[in-house]
C-alpha cells in the first residue's frame, strides 16, 4: 500500500533533513510529517499534510521551514505525488512540551491510491 506521509519523509531526509512520522527522543532538530486529513475522489488520494520543522532556535527552524517550502515549489516531488499545493505557513507554532522552537507548513496533495 502507498503512504504518502512515507513518501514525503523519505523525500525529506533526500533532501538531508532528519524526518519523522513523530518527534524522536533524541534530536533536537528534525521535521515531522503528518496526515490531518483529506479524502479520495475518483480512485485519488487527496490528502492534506503537517510538515512541521522544530530546532533549537526560532531561527533555525524558520529557515528549515522556508527550505521545505522551496523545495515543494521547485524540486521533483516525491514518487507518487501528482501535485503539492500550499495552503498555509511556513508559521510559528510554538510546542510547549518540549518547549523547542517549531515551524509549520500545511500543505494539500495530490497522489495515487496504491503502488
């Protein structure tokens, strides 16, 4: 079966990010990548994905963001993905568990179902 949120962390870490379905334990910088929603229509997935950029400064993970949102604009997208759209960010969105800086880029796909 085809995951998309899969596609986009092995694209990520392609790309030289340390990418995660979750926050690992032991980093401080890393990206997640997570499915909040979407549907399929027509046999096509169309999902909506999380990618958030967390660091030690606001900075660095501000510049993390604005990197991933270049590269969904300019790079070959992840085998399997038809179409990226952004729908918001890359935002501050501050997590007060772990009380690291993180940014958050929302972001709207196209891709196939299945494999």
């Amino acid at each position: 079966m085809y995951s998309v949120t899969e596609a986009f962390i092995s694209w990520l870490n392609n790309l030289g990010f340390d990418a995660h379905s979750y926050p690992p334990n032991d980093s401080q910088e890393f990206v997640t990548v997570e499915r909040t929603g979407g549907g399929v229509i027509d046999l096509v997935d169309r999902p909506s994905l999380a990618i958030q950029t967390w660091a030690k400064t606001e900075t660095r993970a501000e510049d993390m963001a604005n990197a991933i949102r270049l590269a969904l604009l300019t790079s070959e997208l992840p085998n399997g993905v038809h179409s990226v759209s952004i729908n918001t960010g890359a935002y501050r969105f501050y997590d007060d568990e772990t009380r690291l800086p993180r940014f958050q880029i929302y972001i709207d796909v196209v891709s196939q179902l299945t494999e």
